[in-house]
C-alpha cells in the first residue's frame, strides 16, 4: 500500500487538471490513501452518494467517520430514490455539484468508477488524469469494459495511470501496470510457489471458479461437490 500511495501520489502531483481515482471505496485502506493524497496536493476528495451512503451506514456500525473532509457529488437527475434523498440532506453542507466542480477541476479527485463517468459530460473537462486503482480485468466481459472504459477517457484527452491497451492476439486487452493497485489476490506463479513451499497434507481448493487448477498442479486436492462436505 505504500507503493500504491507513491505512485498515485505522483500521479496527482503531476496533473493541473482534473483527477479522476477508480477504486473502491469498500476498500476503506485505499480510500484514507487518497484522502491523504487529496490533502498533500491541496484537493478536495469526491465520491458518490452511493458510496456516501455505504460509508455512513458502516459508520453506524463501528463509529469510524470516514467522510470527514470529503465532499458528495451532486449528480442531476430529476428523480430520486428514498435513499438519496436521505443521504442528501444528512450531508447537505458536504455536496458539490459538477458546476463548481468544472469550475476549478484542479481542484478535486473524484473516486469514479467506469459507471460514473457519463458525470462527465456535465463537468465538461478538457483533459486530466484517470487512476485505475482496483483488481485486474479477469474474463472477456470485462476485457470489453476496458475497451469502453479507454474509449471514454480518449474521448476527454484523459493520461491514464494504471494500465493501457495493446493489441494482443488480434484484439485489444488491458494490461496492468504494477504499482497503482496492492490486490488480495495472487498470481498463478505466486500461488503455486506458496503451495510448494508449505508443503500442505491436504489442499482444498475454496473462492475459486477453476478448481481443476489445482487438480491438475497438485497431489492430495480435495474437491469439495456443491452441497456436500468434507471432514478435516
């Protein structure tokens, strides 16, 4: 995570336009790192109300404030749901809208994801930087969400921090760039290495969608059948 925040850091650092950082804010490690970062680079943070409203319900679980200094983005729209309605008013003196916001862009980083960024055609941004600072791409569906997500970024002269595009095999895949993103997963190649080096009498395989892997790699793999069980 230190990594993540110097890089991303100087990403910000070297942007005088708008920021935009993609990642999730249920990864609370990541959201205090770009808090930090909003404040060393004199930024104001923005999420969603969505994400407003995600943070203030887990602040009522285990009274952590994480949208202190924070501000909400103000997205217009006509209707709205009972919940956003709600979390607007709780956190009124917190919203900004993306008139203020196009305004001074250099201003703010905003935490949006690939489904928010149809935002920008109300902030109206000339150009600024896009930080992608979540989990890889993992089958072809989101392959093409790449694809989506890179053709939105161009179309606003947007730097992309991250990963990028390449022609692989005929096709354009994103590849990712190591730095921007500390994951909970493991490669393939770490993975394997882990395995061999602990040596297990018993590999179970769990929160995987290719069990046959380690099947196919390992002795003593225990596969458990949907809706049954395993004595250990």
């Amino acid at each position: 995570e230190d990594l993540v925040f110097e890089n991303c850091l100087k990403s910000v650092e070297e942007s005088k336009k708008l920021v935009i950082a993609d990642f999730s804010p249920r990864n609370f490690e990541r959201l205090e790192t770009f808090k930090e970062i909003a404040e060393k680079t004199s930024r104001q943070l923005v999420v969603t109300a969505k994400d407003a409203y995600m943070l203030e319900a887990m602040r009522r679980v285990d009274g952590v404030e994480r949208l202190k200094d924070v501000k909400v983005y103000k997205e217009l729209k006509d209707v709205r749901d009972k919940w956003e309605r709600k979390i607007r008013n709780e956190l009124k003196d917190n919203l900004i809208d993306p008139v203020n916001i196009s305004k001074n862009p250099e201003n703010y980083i905003l935490c949006f994801s690939f489904y928010d960024l149809k935002h920008l055609l109300d902030i109206k941004p000339d150009n600024g930087a896009y930080i992608y600072s979540s989990s890889e791409a993992f089958d072809e569906e989101q392959d093409f969400d790449f694809i989506r997500l890179h053709n939105w970024l161009d179309r606003f002269n947007f730097e992309i921090y991250g990963f990028k595009m390449e022609l692989i095999g005929g096709r354009l895949k994103p590849l990712f760039v190591k730095g921007y993103h500390a994951s909970g997963h493991v490669s393939k190649d770490d993975l394997k290495w882990l395995i061999e080096t602990i040596d297990p009498d018993t590999i179970i395989p769990v929160h995987t969608s290719n069990p046959e892997w380690f099947v196919e790699n390992f002795k003593k793999v225990e596969v458990v059948k949907e809706g049954k069980s395993i004595e250990i």
